[in-house]
C-alpha cells in the first residue's frame, strides 16, 4: 500500500485502535506515523557502540582515532586507551529514526494529532569497542631495525634500517599515544634528534661504563651526579640526549632540599637549578647481570654470582632479586646453573608466553613463574587469574608448582 | 597504515539525537517491492509511557530503553580528505563525523498480538 505520507487520517488511527482494543484515553494524544523513507538506505552510515570513556573523550573534543593496516583488525584509541573494533550482527532489524518522541517527550494531554516519522535506514549490524592492550609488540621490532650505535655509526651498512618518529609509529603501531610512550619508556628508546632509538647493548654499555667511572673519579655515588657537569664532560664522546637519557633509566633524580616528605606547605620549597641524580643500585647490577650472561650461555651459578658481584661498582650489593624477569637458575642440576632469560624477548601473546615458558621449564613456582607473567595482567587479571586459567596446579615436594594445561608445542 | 579521525561536528546542533525502533525478526511486505515510501505503522504511548507500535495486523507492546552504551551515527567525512604529507605513498584518509548520537531505543521484543479485523457476525 502506497501511502502518501500525509493521507493517513485520524479516522483511519483511530479504527485501528478500536480494533486494537485500545481506548483513546489509554494513550497520549500524539500519535507518530512511521514510514519508511523515500531514500531508505541501509549502507549510508555505520553505527558504532561508544565506550563511556570514548563518548567523554568525543564530547570533550579531543582526539578519537582508527588505527591500523587494511589486513590488520582496526583499533580504536583515545589519548590513553585502545579497544578493537568488532563487527556484531544481530537478529534484530534496528529501525534508525531521526525524528521520534520517545515517553516523556511525547505530551500527555491536548487534542489528538499526528506526526510523522521517517526510517532513513534498517540496521542489522553495529561495530562493538572492546578495550584492549595495544599492540605494541611491534614496536620493539620496528625500533631494533636500526639500533643506536653512536653517531660515527650512522652511515654505515648496519644501519641503513628505517628509523621512526613518533607521528611515524602513530601510523603503525595499534595503540594510544599515552600507551605507546610507556612502552617506548619500558624499551628504554631514546629520542635522538627527533627519532626514536634503542640502543644497542655494546653502546649502551660504554656509555654507562664512561659514567660510571666518571662517578667514580669524582665520587658522585655518594654525593650525586650533577646532570650538567656530566653531560658536559661526556658530551664529547656522545650526544647529550643519549647521556641524559641513560642516566635516567639507570638512576633516581635527587630530590631538592633534606628529608624527604615532610614539607610545611607555608615553606617556599627553594629552588635549585642544579639537578642531581644517584644511581640506582638495583638497575646497575641488573645491567651488570645481563653484561655477563648475555653471551654467555648456561654459567656456573656459583662462578656468575663472584663474577657479577666484582663487575658491579664498587659500594653496590647485588641480590638475587635483582635477576627476576632476567635470568632463571636450575637449582636441580649439578652444578647450579643461570642463563639470560630476559622477560622481554617472550611472546606478547598470552597463550604463547605460558607455551614458551613450559617449553622451557616443565614446573615452576609462583616466585619464579610471577616476574615472566606479570607484564600480562590487565585491571581485571592478576596474576593468580592468569595462572588459575592457563596453568594448572599441583604440589611438588610441599612446594604449589604450576604446569601447562595442554601439550607443549 | 592509516589513522582516520573520528570527531563530532564542529557545532553542538549538528549532532542531534536519534532513536531506534527495536524489532526481533524483519519487516516485509507480501509483494517483493522495494520499501521506500511506505508505511510502517502508528506508534503510541501509554500515559505510563509504555510504547506501542501498530504494525499490519499486529500490536506490539514495547518499553523505552536507556542504551547502555550508546550509539554513534558515523559516516565518512568527505569534506575532510586529507593527503598525509609525510607520507610518500600520498595515502589519503577520509575521515569519519559523528553525525547522530541514539542513546534511547524502543525495544519490542514481545510476541506481535494480532488484530482481528473483521467483527465476525453472528449468523
């Protein structure tokens, strides 16, 4: 039936409710006549479920972006979070109307009357936000393209790779900005000259040295790195973006002023110019640790630990803890063994990670399974979570150990 | 690699609210005909503001449901074509606008009742 939009009478309403069984005085005086439009088109637009976080992000005008290659899945991410975008197809036919009172809008007294209302499209399907972890495992790749070797490096044939700014890794990696500045920060990367860059470890590994003797010389372990003087002693050998870059990965900036904390807030905190940083013993011996095992294979644990203890500044204590994420020892072999083991280079995957890690290790304790897993867990998951569903438990030797589920591929 | 803007349009009235008229199953008509034009149904409200949608022969019974996660209407910004100077594959990005926002639908999810026409007479 054809209707022109206007013919439809109040007469022609009304024998239907009377059909229907209804009384006029059961409903509101309006009554909306739906058709469906003259341009019913079901492909003009998308719909697109909103996370509270990306209404709030949109409505506040800041940036809201789709990300991602045409063979990846597309990812959504505000400034600090990312969801993947899922297609969802519904059995339900979803009339899209522009133009409807709904309840309380529609006037519950007065004359009866008609209004129009057109359905421009019919839906059956909406693309749903799932909050996700960026995916930034492609950083890490991205960026050990051309590693940082100094600048009398940089024209040679080890690094003719790509190197990256960040609007670059923008394009490519499928996260928040805020997200992958921290993973940038977690790959200790480097601004150099507008580029981000990791470091290569022989690099790295003179700059500290050059610190550290400069430290030592002046003895700045106990009174503190003064920043400028060091970036303008070393300057010479390196840039200073790369100098002040390592001294903040491996030290802890002083705060201004004696004790810590207690500070009247009447007192104008004084302002000293001059910043001052002191090594973190934790990260040096960390660092220490990875420069003797690095290449070393399975080392005798007793021989590591004399090594690794001479190599470390003279003042430091190195402690097992220090080798959590880094190293794993086999205490169950004679002799004793360490090997590097760095959390970093495991599977960005979860189902991968527990695969790898009961690759190579059969059992493991909460205590030495916790540091390879815990760059995993989300807001919802700790780390019991992660194991209670990818691991399964048992007692060894009144010890709890955790094994895999399913067959080791 | 592309990264494509998703925004609201620059002025507040630009971004009105639709709705959604929430149906389990199709519509269709007994003739295959192409549905522009047509008529749907009549669409009331109870005074306790229940909705109910005249369909055909059919009455349903729905309820007004504030959309827990709303819905926004986006389509591709054509005006907004931008070529990415750094890139130097030109990749052009069409962005997308915001150009509705549903945060309230009418969900009829009840059984159609039919309508009986015709009184039948006693004979």
């Amino acid at each position: 039936m054809d209707c022109d939009q206007n013919e439809r009478s109040l007469e022609d309403i009304n024998t239907v409710l009377e059909y229907a069984k209804l009384e006029l005085s059961d409903v509101k005086p309006t009554v909306q006549c739906i058709y469906f439009s003259q341009q019913l088109d079901n492909q003009s637009f998308k719909l697109l479920e909103l996370d509270d976080t990306v209404l709030e992000t949109l409505t506040n005008g800041e940036k809201v972006v789709i990300r991602g290659n045409t063979d990846d899945m597309a990812v959504l991410c505000t400034q600090t979070n990312t969801f993947e975008i899922k297609e969802a197809e519904i059995s339900n036919s979803m009339l899209i109307t522009p133009q409807l009172d709904i309840g309380e809008d529609v006037d519950d007294s007065g004359p009866q009357n008609t209004k129009v209302s057109k359905v421009i499209s019919v839906m059956n399907n909406y693309y749903e936000l799932r909050p996700c972890k960026p995916k930034v495992a492609k950083l890490k790749k991205l960026l050990e393209e051309n590693m940082y070797s100094g600048k009398e490096c940089e024209e040679d044939e080890q690094h003719q790779g790509h190197k990256y700014c960040f609007e670059d890794l923008l394009n490519i990696v499928q996260g928040s900005e805020v997200e992958i500045k921290e993973s940038l920060k977690k790959l200790k990367a480097c601004q150099i000259e507008g580029l981000w860059r990791v470091l290569d470890f022989d690099f790295l590994t003179q700059v500290l040295n050059h610190i550290i003797q400069l430290c030592e010389e002046n003895d700045w372990l106990s009174t503190g790195i003064p920043l400028d003087e060091c970036l303008e002693t070393l300057g010479q050998l390196f840039p200073r973006e790369v100098i002040a870059h390592v001294i903040d990965c491996y030290a802890n900036e002083m705060k201004s002023g004696g004790g810590q904390g207690d500070h009247d807030p009447d007192d104008q905190p004084m302002q000293i110019d001059a910043k001052f940083f002191s090594l973190s013993e934790d990260k040096i011996c960390q660092f220490f640790a990875e420069l003797v095992l690095k290449n070393s294979g399975k080392f005798n644990l007793k021989e590591f630990l004399k090594v690794w203890e001479q190599t470390v500044p003279q003042g430091m204590r190195t402690s097992l803890s220090q080798l959590e994420g880094i190293a794993l020892i086999d205490r169950n072999c004679m002799p004793e063994v360490i090997w590097y083991f760095p959390v970093e280079d495991l599977p960005e995957d979860v189902g991968e990670r527990f695969n790898t890690l009961f690759k190579t290790r059969e059992k493991w304790s909460l205590a030495e399974i916790s540091p390879y897993i815990r760059d995993l867990t989300t807001l919802k998951v700790d780390v019991g979570g992660l194991l209670t569903k990818y691991a399964r438990a048992s007692m060894m030797n009144g010890i709890k150990v955790f094994s895999s589920r399913k067959p080791v591929t | 690699m592309v990264q494509v803007l998703v925004s609201l349009p620059d002025s507040p009235n630009q971004c009105p609210e639709w709705a959604i008229v929430d149906l389990q199953g199709s519509l269709e008509t007994r003739q295959p005909v192409p549905l522009g034009g047509k008529f749907v149904g009549d669409l009331h409200f109870t005074k306790q503001n229940v909705p109910i949608l005249i369909i055909g022969h059919h009455i349903l019974y729905g309820k007004i449901v504030d959309m827990e996660k709303p819905f926004a209407v986006i389509v591709k910004d054509e005006s907004s074509e931008t070529a990415t100077d750094r890139d130097t594959d030109k990749n052009t990005s069409v962005n997308y606008v915001v150009k509705a926002l549903i945060k309230k639908k009418l969900l009829f999810k009840q059984r159609p009742k039919p309508i009986i026409a015709n009184i039948p007479k006693k004979l």
